[in-house]
C-alpha cells in the first residue's frame, strides 16, 4: 500500500520507527518529512500528508506530533481527510469500521512504538463497514452546512 508519513520534530523518533515498520512489511512509504530535529511546524506536515492522500497520491496517511493532536487538526483541514488520534487499538479499530479514516494520527510524547505498530496494523487492515456508516462519512465530506440543524434528541 502507498502510504504518505509525515510528524514535526517532537514526532520524528515515532515516525521514524513507523516508516521503518511499514517498509520492512513491504508498504510504499513516502516520507513527508520533517527530517530533522530542528524546531518546525507541524501543521506543514498534516497539510503535506493530507494533500497527498485527498489527491490520491496515496491511500493512506500516518501523522505524528508530540500528542497527534495538533498535526491531526492540520490533516483534517485538507477536504477529502478523515484524521483520527489513536490511542487504543478499539479506536483504531472503529475509525476505519465507522469513519473511513484515511489518515491515523499519533503522539509520540506519550506512545510506546510497538502499541503504535499494533494500532497500525488494525487501521491498515480493518475495512470501513459501510451501510448506515456511509451517509455520516458522506457529511463529513460535504463539510457543515451553511445552516447547522439542531441535535437530534436521540443519539444513534
Ligand atoms: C511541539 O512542541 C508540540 O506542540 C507538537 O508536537 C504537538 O504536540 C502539537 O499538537
């Protein structure tokens, strides 16, 4: 699988293991950078890999930042990009069963490399489930609209 890789500097050690991990499985790793510890920004590299995979240029996308937070939130701004944090391999799970995510976001400050790696390997393996999934995936696609209906009272 073609897979776009991007983290900051707090990111870097993680990502580093991660595109190590997904060579050596036989994935196409494009590696966005940054490769350095110099201080930069990380929505360059949200932006970066998120452009990539909403181009089509990749499947799939991997962020990392010190908490994933921050680099996700880049990622998400890129139509087309379904960004999730993972922080259990239930989440990961759901976020490709429910979400479709195209791109998985991780924190390098509070995640060990080998619980990222099995968090990877769900979201790289875990198909999207479709059915009443698919219209909510479909919002999220089209973006807001110019007027937001009120909650619904029950939740689905
Ligand atoms: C960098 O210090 C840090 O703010 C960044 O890696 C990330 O955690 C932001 O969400």
């Amino acid at each position: 699988m073609k897979i776009a890789a991007g983290s900051d500097h707090a990111g870097l050690p993680l990502k580093k293991k991660l595109v190590g991990y997904l060579e050596a499985l036989g994935h196409d790793v494009e590696d966005l950078g940054t490769h350095s510890e110099a201080s930069v920004d990380y929505p360059d590299y949200g932006f970066a890999v998120g452009r990539l995979v909403a181009s089509g240029g990749a499947e799939r996308g991997v962020v990392v930042c010190g908490t994933g937070v921050g680099i996700t939130i880049a990622a998400n701004k890129v139509p087309g990009v379904r960004a999730g944090v993972a922080t259990d391999v239930f989440t990961a799970r759901l976020m490709r069963e429910h979400n479709d995510a195209n791109v998985i976001g991780f924190g390098a400050r509070v995640t060990a490399a080998e619980f990222a790696e099995a968090m990877l390997d769900v979201f790289l393996s875990t198909p999207f489930a479709g059915g009443r999934h698919a219209h909510r995936t479909e919002k999220l696609n089209q973006g807001p609209p110019a007027e937001t209906p009120p909650n619904p009272e029950e939740p689905r």
